[in-house]
C-alpha cells in the first residue's frame, strides 16, 4: 500500500459511487443559484453578495462531504487494516484528504464559473475568487478530516462535526471573502491571498498529524 | 527466548477487567489456540497482540524487544484477520485483494492468493455481491497475498465450508513449516497439529465495576 494507491483507491470508489460526489456539487449550484431568486434580479446587489454567498455555500458543501471521509472505511474495518500497514498513517490520512478535496473540492471551483454567471461576475475578477477557493477549500478539507477524524467513534458525530468545525473555518471564510471581494474591485489582493496559503501550509503540516492521532484513538 | 511473548497482561474495556495475569509465549512455527466462552476476552487479546489495544498492564515482547518500542515496526510483521472484513462493494475481488496485497507482490502470488481459497472465478466479481463464506475467503486471501510473520486469526473458520476449512489448515500448515506463527481464536475444530491452547476466564459478574446510579 503506498500513497498513490491510497488516493487511487479512493478517486476509484468515489467514481463508482458518483451520486456521492454530485450531491455535493448539486447542493452548490442549487444553494448559490436560489438566492437571486430570493433577493431579486439588482446587478449591483447580487455582484456585492455573490462572494459572500459562494464561501459560505462552499463551505457547507464541504462540511456536508466530511463525514463520509472516515466513516465508511471505520465502520468496514478497512482503517484498522490500514493501521497494520508499513505506510505512516500521517500519510494514509493526506492522501485520503487529497482523494477527498479532488473529489468534492475541485467540482465546486469548476462549477464556480457557472454561479458567476448566474450573478453577472465580471471576468477579471473570476481568477483570484478561484484561486482564493483552491487554497481555501484545501484548507477546509484538512481542517475537516481533524473533525471527522475525532467525531468518529461519537454518537451523533454528525452533529458534533459542525460545531467543532465551523469555528475553525471562519478566518478562512473571511479571508477568502476579502481576497474576492477585492479581486472583483480591482484591489490588491495579496495579502489575503497569502493569509489564505499560510493556513493552507500550516495545515498541510497539522492536520495529517492530529487526524491520524485522532483515528488512533478512535480504533481503540 | 521466545519469538513472541506477554507477560502479566491485563485489560480493562470499558470499566470491566477483561482479563489480567495473561502469560504466553510463542516460539517460530508455533501456534496458539484462543478457547473460551463468549465474551472471555479472546478478540480482546487479538487486539491486544495486533497493537490496537494497549494493555493496561503488563508487556509484549517480539524476539527480546518490547514491542511498544516500535509499534509501526511489530505491525508490519503481522496480518490480522476479524470480524469486520475491509471489502469494498463497488470494488471487484481482485481489486480488493490487491489494494491490501505487498507492494511487490508479483501477479504469480496474488494468483496463488486466489487459487488457494478458490476465489479465482470471482475475480471480476464487486465485493457486494459475495456470500459471507466467500467475503471471509477473500479476506484469508490476504494472507497469502502479503506475506506476515505472526498471523492474528479471528475465529477464521466462521462461514467457510469443509473445502476452504481444509484449504486453510493447509494453508496454516505450511505457514508454521517456514517458521510463522498463528494466533487463533476459535470455537470450532481447525485441524491445527500439537497447537498450544490458551483457555480464557468466564464472564463473571464480580468483574464488573460497582455500578453507582
């Protein structure tokens, strides 16, 4: 078992389960699409909130594919074989979070494009939002699998999930909205972009560690 | 000096005293032969020996080193067995054989894997649709499929008919004639020769903690 087969693995179940992943990316186009309906058809309103509206759809779209991340392999006996195994479980963990993140991260940058059209976007201003999602979904995605991975053995975990969560994904739902709002105004975007790269690092760094530690005790 | 050895383990799940005092000691070739009434802590002891558990008293030796020096290391050097059995529906036996076979396991071994427990026909076939005879097959697969110096076995002869129960005696047989060891839980005849049986204590009520309600 190496890394690569780890993720393989993954992207292979998650391609024969495909309803798994479109419910994710089904839910962001139908979140995002329904508030125009909801505030009405004012160009300069729906360029003022469209950010703000596609973080926080993202963000719960994320939220809502965490739990399948460990669950099912925990429940299948597939994480206890995992642990047997010569590759670190730090590194069975990064590559579950990479399938993950390929999975239910990436279709929502590439279905982006589609509600910033819905709210009439103005092209320039497109590239730094997505660039501001990869590294903000990334992050959400390893901030999701320390929460996932420590709700596992927890009744209700998937209640419990959310609220571990969501307090932590904040600053990045912050910083994301301000690098797009101010790509979309032509404002310098740097720092927040580079806020954004920082937590990504740090959790590139963190969550592969305590995720793995938290699955540990889960298997106990 | 035993290969593998405990000495004076003892677990408590959940409150309750599984066992304790537990000594065991295995050498190369040897197999150990868990018995006992449900609940006495033989799955227990699996875990135990597997490294999911860690005892909360005692020690574990494996060739003179205690093993929780190098976990990663003593698990490497196993295969375990249970009752959950890891296989994917969506995936078909042979993809969930490999995905768990070593590295370089040639396609010669994965073959043998799957000739041995007659699982060849069903290679093609997604995980959800086997029986759970043919599930625990596919699972003793991996036996053979990555090699192991200590195999952990829980009750493995659960569901399987009289043609895989011989596969498996064989299979266990010639493990111990290259100097493997077997660790087994079981309630029914494995056709094991000269195996070292352990029996495990009774559930007993005096076990349980004092209940405050």
């Amino acid at each position: 078992m190496s890394l690569s087969q780890v993720i393989t693995r993954d992207l292979r179940l998650a391609l024969r389960q495909k309803s798994d992943a479109a419910t994710v990316v089904l839910f962001f186009v139908l979140t995002a699409a329904l508030f125009p309906f909801a505030i009405g058809p004012e160009a300069e309103i729906l360029i003022r909130i469209a950010p703000g509206v596609i973080w926080v759809t993202a963000l719960l779209s994320v939220l809502l594919s965490l739990d399948r991340l460990f669950m099912a392999d925990y429940e299948d006996g597939t994480l206890e074989l995992m642990i047997l195994k010569p590759l670190p479980l730090e590194l069975t963990v990064f590559g579950k979070v990479v399938a993950h993140w390929l999975i239910s991260g990436l279709p929502l940058i590439v279905a982006c494009p589609l509600i910033g059209l819905l709210y009439g976007l103005p092209l320039e201003g497109l590239g730094v939002l997505l660039l501001a999602l990869v590294l903000g979904t990334a992050s959400l995605s390893l901030i999701g699998a320390i929460g996932a991975a420590l709700t596992l053995g927890a009744r209700r975990g998937g209640v419990l999930l959310p609220l571990l969560v969501l307090p932590i994904n904040i600053p990045i739902l912050i910083f994301g909205v301000a690098a797009s709002d101010s790509g979309l105004s032509g404002d310098p975007v740097k720092g927040p972009l580079m806020i954004l790269g920082a937590v990504l690092l740090g959790m590139l760094f963190l969550a592969p560690l305590a995720a793995a530690a938290a699955l540990r005790q889960a298997m106990e | 000096m035993a290969l593998f050895s405990g000495r004076d383990l003892a677990c408590f799940r959940g409150g309750r005293q599984v066992f304790s005092d537990l000594t065991f000691s295995l050498d190369a070739g040897e197999a150990l032969l868990l018995t006992g009434p449900n609940g006495s802590g033989k799955s227990t002891l699996l875990r135990l020996m597997a490294g999911f558990l860690r005892p909360n008293a005692g020690q574990m030796d494996w060739s003179g080193s205690t093993v929780y020096d190098d976990l990663a290391s003593h698990q490497a050097h196993l295969q375990y067995v249970g009752h959950l059995d890891a296989i994917k529906g969506v995936l078909t036996v042979g993809e969930n054989l490999r995905f768990w076979a070593c590295r370089d396991a040639s396609e010669q071994r994965l073959g043998d894997a799957l000739d041995t427990f007659e699982l060849a026909p069903l290679e093609q076939v997604p995980g959800r649709l086997l029986s759970s005879g043919q599930r625990r097959r596919l699972n003793l697969a991996r036996l053979i499929a990555a090699p192991a110096d200590l195999w952990l076995l829980d009750e493995p002869g659960v569901g399987l008919d009289q043609a895989a129960l011989s596969a498996l005696s064989e299979v266990i047989r010639s493990h111990r004639d290259r100097g493997g060891l077997v660790v087994a839980a079981t309630h029914t005849d494995l056709f094991i020769d000269d195996a070292r049986s352990l029996q495990l204590g009774t559930f007993s009520a005096s076990n349980l903690p004092e209940l405050v309600w």
